[in-house]
C-alpha cells in the first residue's frame, strides 16, 4: 500500500499547504474521527463492551504506563520488527539485485518465489513454532518472511527495468559488472526499493502483531490478547492505537532516509 505522500504530486502537496489552515488538515481529518466516534459512545448507539468511548482507551493507556506493562512490551515488540525487518530488507534487496541483474537465476527461480509469495505471513506460523518454539526466533521469523518477498520482487523488477542505453553506454566505457550493479544498475532503482521499504516496515508492524497473538507471550500482540480474553476491548484498541503510532513513526525513519539518501534523484525530478 503506498502512502498518500506517493499518490499526491509534489506540487498538489504544495497546493494544499498554501490553502488557509492548509497545515492543519490532517488534525482536522484526526479530530473528525475521534468526534465520530465519541459521539457514537456518547449516544449509546454501539455497546460500550464492542466500542468503548475514547474516555475509557485513555484511561486504559495511563493504567498500562503507570502499571509498568506498557513500555516493556513496546520495546519488545519494537526489538522483534527491527530484526525481523532488517533481515529481510538485507535478504529482500541482496537477492533482488543479484536474481534481477542475473537472466540464469531471474529465470530459475522467479516462478519459485511467486508460487510463494502469496502465502500469507500468518500461515508460517505453524511451522515456526515448529522450528523455534515460543521464543523470539519465531517471531523474527514471521516478521521477516512478510516483507521480504515484496522486497525482493520489487528491487528484480526495479533492477530489469534500469534503462538498457545507460548499461550499453556503461559497457562501452569498459565497465565491470561490480561497477555497473554500484553506480548505475542500483541508482536506478533506489527510488522504487525506498517505496517498498515503506511497504515493509507496514507488513512487519502486522507481522508483529499476528506473531505475538500466537506465537510468543510478550509485546504488544499478547498484550491486546490477554486484555480480549478479560474483555477489556479499551486494551485492545489502546494496543491499536499504540500499533499504529509506532508504524506511522517507523513509515516516518524510512522517509527520512529516503530523502538523505535520494537527495540527488529529487534534485533530477525538480528540473
């Protein structure tokens, strides 16, 4: 799923910042959202037990942080997406540019990996506790197997599609092919790498999540579990909201590297 920043041009973005409270739009859509739903609480349209009221998600919030549960199992969970994410970005990326630039290996085993690649994260989880038993290594495991396709088939795909001029051009000017992967072929598709890269560390966030419900007994997914199981659904959606906050900052650390690292390719794109 790409974010909205890839779906809006550059200059769409700039038009709707130069608009009055421009940069206050996004609060206004959040503040929309919690009104909604305060307002069904309020009127007692849905039952308390299904939809708590946001009153009762931040209550259950201060008695996790002061109660001591809250912060221990967010650096846990934190800890499992880290390692989960970075093998597979380094597995994901390492592969994608050698299968992509190799003709032999894209052919060998590019039908192997799309028979694969639509096996849910969460059907792995049989075999991983098979494997490693309730312990963290299933769930780096199941964190590292949900985006390490995408980031493969993307980077092949992004490496075949480098235009084939630039690589004659490298050719003729006696260029190695250490040479050509280093300064043209993954140049080029460095921009559509990032891209799902921010994909990932979304499929890692719901990984975690799904690893931690079955396979584990700590983090933020137990944590949610052990709440639905004393019917405390303002746990639970706490839990949500704590999910999405870290995704919306592990999306944002990713950005940022884009950018410093992508300098270059922004500059091209504004001329």
């Amino acid at each position: 799923m790409a974010a909205v920043d890839d779906m809006v041009s550059t200059e769409e973005r700039l038009a709707i910042r130069a608009l009055p409270f421009g940069r206050l739009l996004p609060v206004a859509g959040l503040a929309s959202v919690i009104g909604v739903w305060w307002l069904l609480s309020a009127t007692h349209v849905t039952n308390q037990l299904i939809l708590p009221s946001p009153g009762a998600v931040l209550q259950a919030a201060y008695q996790e942080a002061t109660s001591g549960i809250l912060l221990p199992n967010i650096l846990i969970s934190l800890q499992r997406v880290l390692i989960g994410y970075a093998l597979a970005v380094i597995v994901g990326v390492g592969l994608g540019l050698v299968v992509g630039w190799n003709n032999v290996l894209y052919a060998m085993f590019g039908t192997v990996v799309e028979a694969i690649r639509p096996i849910p994260a969460i059907a792995w989880i049989p075999l991983a506790i098979l494997w490693f038993g309730l312990t963290n290594n299933a769930a780096y495991y199941i964190v590292f197997i949900g985006p390490v396709f995408p980031i493969f088939v993307t980077t092949a795909a992004a490496v075949r599609a480098t235009g084939q001029h630039y690589v004659n051009a490298a050719l003729c000017l006696g260029a190695t092919e250490t040479a050509m992967l280093r300064y043209i072929i993954l140049p080029g598709a460095l921009p559509e790498i990032f891209t799902v890269l921010r994909v990932g560390i979304a499929l890692a966030w719901t990984d975690v999540v799904a690893a931690e419900l079955v396979a584990a007994q700590s983090g933020l997914g137990y944590q949610m579990w052990q709440a639905r199981e004393l019917f405390q659904s303002s746990h639970v959606i706490f839990g949500m909201v704590m999910i999405g906050v870290l995704g919306f900052a592990s999306n944002y650390a990713v950005l940022l590297v884009e950018h410093r690292v992508l300098r270059w390719h922004r500059a091209t794109s504004a001329r």
